[in-house]
C-alpha cells in the first residue's frame, strides 16, 4: 500500500519523512548515527557544512510553532541551505486559498524540500501524494497523527545516556489521546526493540485499544513509574480542560504530575524527557524540569543535529536518484 | 413500443420466480411472462426482441438512498446526471433524501424534483420529505402536504435531532398521517468531532474517532421512541453489528421497523482509511471486520432487508483535502449491482435473496409499487450478464462524481440493458 511505500523512492531511499510506522530499525539507528556526526558540527565554533548548498528549504506551517520551527530553520541553514519561512494560518488560507494551490504555488518557486506542520492529521501524506516528485516532504507533525523528527530526536537523547534500547522500560505520561509525538515514539521504540513502553494517564486521554500499538496501558503514575528507564511527560494543552476529558488541572498535577516523591518510584538513574512548552504545576514540578535528572533542554539542542541528518538523508536520496535514472537499487 | 425479452433467466422474488421465460411488454408494464416459445409469448407481436441468452432479467432496482445535489449542489452532480448513472446501473428508482437546497420541506422542493426526473426520464425519483422544517430538528414539517406532493416518507437525513421530546412529536404526528419515518441513528455529542470509526486504526492514525456508541445510543432512544408512538420507522445505513442485533430484537418483539445497509459496509472496513484513503470517509464511518462480518449476517437472517447505494457524489476537490477536512461520501450507483452480486459468490446469499434486497424488499419498505415483474406492473427491468468481467475506470462512471474506493476494482455482473416503462433508457454497447 502507498502508505507504507510513499517515504521511500524507487531506490529504496528516503525520500519523505512522514511517520516513523513502517520505517525499519536499521534506517533508524542510520539516522541516530548520522545525527551522532552532525552534533559536532553543530558546537563547533564555525557552525556550517555544505551539504545542501543551492537547495531551499520550505517551512511551512500551517499552525503556530517556535522550537519545531526555529530548530529545523537552524538545521537547514548549517547545511547551508536557503531557508524561507511560511506562515499559512496567517496568509492563504485565510483568503480561501486550498492547501493543493499553496502548495502548486510553492512548487512553482522551484524548491526542493518542505517542512510542514498542519493541525490535520494525515496533511503530510496528502501533500507527499499530490506534490512534484522532486520535492521531499518532512513531517513536523500532523494533526494527533505524527511527529517522527521529535520522536527521534528523543531517541538520539535516550540513546545518548542509556546507549542499549533492548534493555529500556520507557512511560509515557499524559495525554495520549491528542499527542502526535506519543504516537510516533512509541513507533519508534517498539522499532528499536525497547523492553517495555508504557503510557499512563487517565482513560479519557488514552486512545481506545491502545494496547494494539504495542504498549501497556497504566492508569496510576505510581505504578506505571516503577522501575523505569526513561520518563516522558507529555504537554498537557490548556484546551483539555473546557470538555469533558479531565476535571482540573489541580487533580490532574495531583494524579499525574510528576514530583520528586513519584519520580522516586523510577529507576535511580532515571531520565526525565519533555517535548515541551512545558507546563510547569500542571504536568511537571519545577524542580524536577530543573533538576539533574531532566534531558529537557538537551532534547532541543539534539533537535537541531537529529534534523540535519534527516534533511541530509533525504536530499541524498533526491541527489542519488537523478544520478542513477536507471533505478537500480544501491 | 411492444418489446419482448426471449431467454433470459428471470428472477422475480416478489412472484417466487426463477426460471428461464419470455417477458413481453406493451404500453409500459408486463403485459406477459411465460415459457419460452409459451402460448403468451407465441402470440405477442413485438416492435423489438430482446435476446437475454445467458443473462439474467430482475426487476429494475430500488435504492433506499441516493445523493442527486440537484436542485442546490449542481457542481456536484444533477439529477439528469445521476439518474443516467443509475440507469447504466440497472437502478430504476431512487430515493432522495430531503437534504437538497432549499431542503425538501415544502411541496414545491418534491415537486420540482419529480418533475425534474421525469424530464430527465430516466428512472424514477422517490424523494423524502423533511422530518423537521429545515432539518433544524425544532418544528416538525407539513407532512401531510409533503406527502400529497409524493414523498414516501419523512426523514432527517444526517442532521441529528438532539432534542427527544421534537423527535417524539415528530413520530407522533408521521404516525398520524401514516408515513414511515426514516432514520440516521447517531448520537451527535458522542460522533463529537470524529470522521472516521474509533479503534484501532483511529488510535494509529491519531484521527479523532466516532465510537461504535454513537450508533448504538441512537437507536436505543429510537427505539424506545418506535414503541410509544407506534410509528412505522426505518432505520437507515446501520454500520455495527450491535445496532443490527438490537433492531433484530426489537422485530421479533413486534415493533414496526426495518432497516438497510449500504453496500460498501458491507466490503469495506476501518482498515481501508489505513493510508489516508479519502476516499473511504464515509458516514456512518467503516467499523471493524466484525461489525461488517455482523452486517452481513444480519442481511442473510432477514434483519437488514435492503441494501442501497448511498450514492453521494462529490466534485473533484471535495476529496482533495486531508481526510478529516475531506467530505464524506462515495459515488455508488454504478457499482451497487456488482457489490451485491459478490455475496452471491461468497456464500452470503442466495441470487433471489440478493435481488429481492435490491428490488421489492426495499420498495415495500417506501410503500410503492416496484421491484416485482408481476402482470400489469411498470416494466421497469434490469439485465445483466452475471459472467461478464469488467473494471470500473474514471471513463466508464457515467456519474459526475469519481469519488470511489473501487477505482480500478474488477468486478463481475455488468448490466448490459435497463428498461424504465418499458422504454430501453441504457443499452450497453459494450
């Protein structure tokens, strides 16, 4: 099925970057590995390589974002490449325009990659399906569907203090139901063999038959904390509780906030991930984001080398493709 | 025109009839049917002969639901297009629901839309009447005119009626001018904000989902409504097994009810929106394998007693669209037949069982005279050669809506001539 082939071209390389479902492990642990040598670029004193010089760069959001964005813009243009910011939410369609002429109308600006975030789930598919072929999609998250650069941008921090996946139990705590970025870590860590994934928060926010994706579900922090590896806490959107979803942002810090007393309950060595804007008294308590067990910040540093090597890969995909028009698998 | 069909099998459930005989016609209804070469046959002298060797001749069929867009949404479809579609798919009358612009909840709106049809002239178009005066689910409708204007039943389409105390007066009062009332069960504050069904598939795509509840709630208020009023009712699109079941029950307590499906829940399920597919956004949603598997079960112990098209044709853009911001619906005259005929092949039902859920089982449940072969009826014939594979392309569907999951599917069962009053309206040329 498309939904599985469109990431890759002909060749049998990446080509989009939409969901880590579907991705084999091996490409994953190519891209931490790559990521591993783009880190030192990106704290060296001259910050730049080459490698997309003359390619442009498309962000193009079509809902607010600063880290997401600001990361990638960073990631692009240490590659050398020529970045341009788009802002739909605030231009097109609001005079009507479709999402198809956007995009036929940035195509004709003859760019070569584009970094969408939509609010709908599944906008990075229909874009990857109906844009040029010669331009590559990277998904920075759709809707509650995916967001595969900060899943794995998780896992090259995860990787970074923990080295060995197959021995992790990794929670994931909060609310599931609506978090692009639960489903595509737990995509990404049941690929890369983790022991165990565990999501807890109340069964409002878990998503029904939640358990398909390979996870245990836990309803008590406590509980679901013990003996873990690696903390996620996930943002708790401030909307959630107009409905009916969770009664307060009081009982829900008591229940599954996370303090220093249930942290206790994790593994000593236990890591702490957020990825962020965090909110601090509702899903984490201060002195945890600011204590030595928190990655927080190091998850955004990481962000920037995680999303040079996804954009290295895929334009070196395009590149490899036109050379070798035959289409015979390297 | 005197016509006479020679060789065909016909397939009549209505008349218990299977067998191979001659269909004569004369000033637009059966005028005999009989043995080939039978005295009736012998004696008949026919402008043209038709040679059905090797097909099959039913009744034209009856769809409990087709989209036509006309009048109001003419950039999706007419009813000139849509009925020729029809008609190339052996479908000889439709029903319309009341959802057009203006909504169907005056005379006039009916009236235009019949005479709008028999311009067209090529199959018949049975409207419902609105339940409530703009399917805002506040006033109940003039149904007492919307029937004198022919509509064969009142109905809300998919707009849901919240308040319960409007839907019982409005049972109340259908009751009272003896009209069915059909329903689209579901709970609007639990479908909230989904578009496709919840499970499995839902949780990976992290689409927000429409749970198997939403149905359910709906036609256990409704129900429980059927029984106070006593109103005959009929429950439109069932998509879970569970809903089946309960309206099974509720038969065999004796309430006055029946119920349809349309023929892609009957194939399709929630894996089809695997990758996005918009074309598989569908209300009510494509749930489980189960639920399908239920669905088809229901069909073949008499539960579900018709299955429709619920033709809904979009222009192109309309699908072009992340799914959730895609509107729902597919174009499925064309294939109504052919899906159907495949649960003759896997055993579901019977040929007679399948054409009586296309032909007189859902024109009982409108109240009209259709879907039987008997002597004196309107010649409204379909047929179709059962062993003729093809494939459905963008080329071939007359309608104007392309939007289809079964692009590019081959199917077997094409119909090659339907006749409405006894006039041939699609021949095919194949």
């Amino acid at each position: 099925m498309t939904y599985y082939n469109i990431q890759f071209d002909k060749n049998g390389c990446l080509k989009h970057f939409l969901t880590i479902e579907g991705l084999k492990r091996q490409l994953l642990i190519d891209i931490l590995d790559t990521a591993e040598s783009f880190s030192g670029v990106t704290t060296q004193s001259i910050k730049k390589v080459p490698l997309l010089r003359g390619k442009t760069v498309v962000n193009l959001f079509f809902e607010p974002s600063t880290r997401t964005r600001t990361t990638f813009e960073l990631a692009a243009k240490r590659l050398s490449a020529d970045v341009l910011n788009i802002n739909v939410t605030a231009s097109a369609t609001s005079k009507g325009e479709t999402l198809l002429d956007t995009l036929h109308n940035l195509q004709a600006m003859h760019c070569d990659m584009f970094v969408v975030r939509h609010d709908r789930g599944g906008a990075a598919h229909f874009i990857a399906q109906h844009v040029a072929p010669h331009i590559s999609i990277l998904n920075a998250g759709d809707g509650c569907h995916a967001h595969p650069t900060q899943a794995m941008l998780d896992m090259f921090t995860i990787r970074r203090h923990k080295k060995e996946f197959s021995q992790l139990t990794v929670a994931i705590v909060g609310d599931i139901l609506h978090s692009r970025v639960a489903r595509s870590q737990i995509h990404a860590l049941t690929t890369l063999g983790v022991n165990e994934v565990r999501v807890i928060g109340p069964e409002t926010l878990i998503p029904c038959e939640a358990e398909t994706l390979g996870v245990h579900v836990y309803h008590d922090l406590r509980e679901g904390l013990r003996d873990v590896d690696v903390v996620i806490m996930l943002r708790l959107q401030h909307e959630r509780m107009k409905g009916a979803l969770l009664p307060s942002e009081h009982e829900y810090f008591r229940l599954y906030g996370l303090t220093e007393e249930k942290l206790a309950y994790a593994k000593p060595d236990a890591i702490v991930m957020h990825p962020g804007p965090i909110n601090r008294g509702v899903e984490i308590d201060s002195s945890i984001a600011d204590g030595p067990r928190s990655v927080i910040l190091e998850q955004v540093t990481h962000g920037i080398a995680v999303r040079m090597a996804i954009m290295s890969m895929v334009l070196s995909a395009q590149t490899s493709s036109r050379s070798n028009p035959e289409g015979e698998i390297n | 025109m005197r016509l006479r069909i020679i060789n065909g099998r016909v397939i009549d459930p209505a008349n218990s009839i299977d067998s191979v005989q001659d269909i004569c016609i004369a000033n637009g209804v059966i005028h005999a049917i009989g043995p080939s070469l039978g005295s009736a046959s012998r004696d008949f002298t026919a402008d043209r002969e038709i040679d059905a060797e090797n097909q099959i001749c039913i009744p034209g069929l009856v769809d409990l639901s087709a989209r036509l867009r006309e009048p109001g949404h003419e950039h999706k479809a007419t009813i000139a297009s849509e009925t020729r579609a029809a008609a190339s798919g052996g479908i000889t009358t439709l029903c319309c629901p009341p959802d057009t612009a203006p909504i169907i909840d005056t005379p006039a709106v009916a009236s235009l839309i019949r005479n709008r049809a028999i311009a067209a002239g090529y199959a018949h178009v049975v409207p419902l009447g609105a339940l409530t005066q703009g399917l805002k689910s506040e006033h109940i409708s003039e149904m007492a005119a919307l029937k004198e204007a022919g509509c064969a039943g009142v109905n809300n389409a998919s707009r849901h009626i919240n308040n319960a105390h409007v839907l019982r007066c409005a049972m109340e009062y259908a009751a009272t001018q003896n009209l069915t009332v059909f329903l689209n069960p579901e709970d609007y504050w639990l479908r909230n904000q989904g578009c496709m069904h919840e499970g499995m598939v839902s949780t990976r795509l992290g689409l927000p989902g429409i749970p198997e509840s939403a149905e359910i709630a709906a036609v256990a208020r409704d129900l429980i409504l059927i029984e106070q009023t006593g109103v005959r009712a009929h429950f439109c699109r069932l998509s879970t097994a569970r809903a089946a079941r309960m309206v099974a029950r509720a038969r065999y307590e004796g309430l006055p009810i029946s119920a349809d499906v349309s023929a892609h829940h009957l194939y399709l399920t929630e894996m089809d929106v695997s990758d996005f597919n918009s074309q598989c956004h569908i209300t009510p949603p494509l749930r489980t394998q189960r639920d399908r598997d239920g669905l088809r079960a229901s069909l073949a112990r008499g539960t579900i007693t018709a299955i429709c098209s619920d033709h809904q044709p979009h222009e192109r853009d309309a699908k072009l669209a992340p799914f959730s911001a895609t509107e729902p619906g597919i174009s499925a005259l064309e294939t109504l037949l052919p899906l159907s005929l495949r649960l003759v092949d896997e055993d579901i039902l019977s040929l007679s069982d399948t054409i009586a859920c296309l032909t007189h089982q859902p024109a009982k449940i409108l109240g009209i005279h259709a879907g039987t072969l008997s002597i004196g009826a309107n010649a409204d014939i379909c047929i179709f050669d059962p062993n003729h594979y093809w494939t459905l392309t963008a080329k071939t569907l007359l309608s104007r809506g392309k939007n289809t999951p079964f692009m590019d599917w081959e199917f077997k069962g094409k119909v090659t001539h339907t006749l409405l009053g006894g006039k041939i309206v699609y021949e095919w040329m194949g």
